[in-house]
C-alpha cells in the first residue's frame, strides 16, 4: 500500500502508520543487525541468521561510523552498501544504514537501500537535518531519526518536522536515550519523559527503542525493551552480530542473532486497552483517585509558594539573599531521606525538589521587584 495514501494528518506532520510498514504487520517492529559492517562474510551470515528466524523487519548495519576519538574503527564505507544490497537480494530482507551527511543518503538510495536512520551526533545539528532533509525530498523511503545526544525535546522535534518537510511520510522516532555527566549504569540515560512527551506531541508517531545504545551492555537490553514495551512503543533496533566477541565496534551491547530470538520470546506484550467491563469499571474508579490526589498536590502547592512569597517579602525588608545553599541541602537531603523510606526514588524526589525549589525562587524574585 502507499505510504502517501494512508497517511494521517497528526498535529504537526504528515505521518504514516508505523504498522503498515511492518513486513509482518506486528508489534513490535523488530530492526536487527550488527553495530557495524566489517567484512562481506560477516555481514551475510548475520543477515542469513537472522533471516531464517522469520521475525526482523529490517536489517541493519553502520558502515559510516561517528566516532568520539580518532585511530579507531570508523566502519569500511561505501564498498558496505554493496553487502547490504546483497542481503536485500539474497533474504528479501529490507536494509537499512545510517547516515550522517547529503553524500550518504545519495549513496545509500544508489544503492536501493529500504530505510535509513539518523544517528544523535547528527540530529542534534539543525544544519545537518536540512542537507539530509533535501537530499531525501521525493524519495519513498522509511526514516528514523535517533534523539540529539543532549535531552532536548525541541531539537529532537526539529529533526523529525525537517524530515517531514521533505515529504518523508514513513517517519518513526528512535529513543536511544542521552549523554549526561551524572553517573549511571546506562551508557546512556533513559529519561523516558522526554520520548513521552515526544509521543504526547505527536500521538500517531512511531516509537522505536535502542536499548543496544541505551544500555551499553547486553545485560540491559532485556528489561529495557520489556520496559518499551510496556509504555507501548511500536518497535525495537537491537545490534545483532554473528559473534560480538570479535565485534570491531561495541562488542559489550551486541548480541548473537540466537540471543536475539530468546529476548523477543521473553517480551510480554501487553495491550493498551480492554474492553472488559470490570476492568473500565475499576480503572476509571482509580483514576477518579488519581484526579483528587493530583489536585490537593496543586492546592499544597499553591499554600507552599504563598509562604515562600512571605519569605521573599521578609528577605527583602532585612536585605538578605533569595538563595540559601545550607539550607536548600538541608531540606533536599531531609525529603529525600524521607521519600525513599516512603518508597520513593531518590531520582524522582531529587527531580520533584529542584522544580519546586526553582519555582519557589521564581516567586521570591518577582517579590523581590515588587515596588
């Protein structure tokens, strides 16, 4: 079916459903293969592998590779488009690559490629998406486009609505989540709110999670992707190598084609809805708690910033500073002690404190200028 005829006009863009894509109209939407393409034989025995299963969408593989550092492995270029294109040929597999520049998409559909992607280092950069947005205008292609490397919703935004600009209707997100200096055992942060609040934006847009670059290790990419699927995203695009261990890049978060079908059989997948009477019975009940809960919060809140706007007016009359570090730390440290015995995250008391204590400061400076 054409993806021009069945699109649907969603808030923004022009997007065609992501199920309609799907080779065997399922969810989720699998995308597998090897982080990089590094030799012809690698290459074909991933994709025979993973083809016999029955179960990938599209295959894929980097052969341009962004790399932080310079003298490492920066993927064999061009002469991998020839191996994908043999892949497409001899499994009837769609195949699909990065690209980071308006030369690699002019190669990349030389070449018959189904799907491209856009990797973080690229979507994060406004001049960038509008050479690859031009270089894509007409074409009927499948578009993936990673979140920019920095949690920024807007940025993230912008890429997708370039791309659509250019009449890209088979268009889909890829939650790969984000470089943060904070320490965690994810190479890069979920922080799920941001992909969303994407979602929220643009409700008939196509989710697809990388726990491969998420996690960063292999250990992760199982409860990661349960997770996506329990927030309903449409797909997943896992690295799938024949043998990670002699990987020339991201050896730690690939997995072998055979590790690749044990996940998907572990995944539980969940419905969004029921029809069931008892269960629209109860959960309207429970959300109907939800609502008061949610609004004696705003009441406390409202009560909370008219002592902090006290608190700004005594300051002012005695002249002493908004900002109080001893004794922010003091109550942070108190309510996160507080909340974790509660059954709170320390993350989530952390992240609900400095939204609090910011709009407190709001409300003190603006005290601060009354006349």
């Amino acid at each position: 079916m054409n993806a021009q005829n069945t699109a649907i006009r969603t808030n923004r863009l022009n997007i065609s459903p992501i199920e309609e894509w799907s080779v065997y109209k399922q969810r989720p939407l699998v995308i597998a293969g090897p982080c990089s393409a590094e030799s012809e034989e690698q290459v074909m025995s991933t994709a025979a592998a993973i083809a016999a299963s029955g179960r990938v969408d599209l295959f894929r593989a980097g052969i341009w590779k962004p790399r932080t550092r310079p003298d490492q492995f920066e993927g064999v270029g061009a002469i991998g488009l020839k191996w994908l294109r043999q892949v497409k040929e001899e499994y009837g597999l769609p195949v699909s690559v990065e690209v980071a520049t308006e030369k690699h998409v002019y190669e990349a559909l030389k070449h018959g490629l189904d799907a491209v992607w856009i990797g973080a280092r690229t979507s994060v950069n406004p001049f960038a998406m509008n050479e690859i947005a031009s270089a894509l205008r007409g074409c009927d292609v499948m578009v993936f486009v990673k979140n920019p490397v920095n949690p920024d919703l807007e940025l993230w935004l912008g890429a997708l609505e370039r791309i659509s600009k250019a009449g890209i209707t088979r268009l889909a997100a890829i939650h790969r989540g984000f470089s943060t200096w904070e320490k965690s055992a994810f190479r890069n942060q979920p922080r799920w709110q941001i992909a969303v609040e994407l979602r929220q934006r643009i409700p008939d847009l196509g989710m697809i999670l990388d726990p491969s670059h998420m996690g960063g290790n292999k250990s992760f990419i199982t409860d990661l992707s349960q997770k996506a699927m329990d927030l309903n995203y449409d797909g997943l695009m896992i690295e799938t190598h024949i043998d990670p261990a002699s990987a020339l890049s991201d050896k730690k978060q690939q997995v072998t084609p055979a590790e690749l079908m044990a996940l998907l059989d572990r995944l539980i997948f969940r419905s969004p809805t029921s029809n069931d009477p008892e269960y629209l019975e109860t959960i309207e009940d429970l959300r109907n708690q939800i609502d008061i809960y949610d609004n004696l919060l705003l009441d406390i809140l409202e009560s909370r910033m008219q002592v902090a706007e006290t608190i700004g007016r005594f300051k002012k009359e005695h002249n002493i500073t908004i900002l109080q570090s001893n004794r922010w730390k003091e109550v942070k440290d108190n309510a996160v002690d507080k909340g974790v015995r509660k059954g709170l995250t320390p993350e989530f008391v952390n992240i609900i404190l400095e939204a609090i204590h910011q709009e407190s400061i709001t409300h003190q400076m603006n005290v601060m200028k009354e006349e």
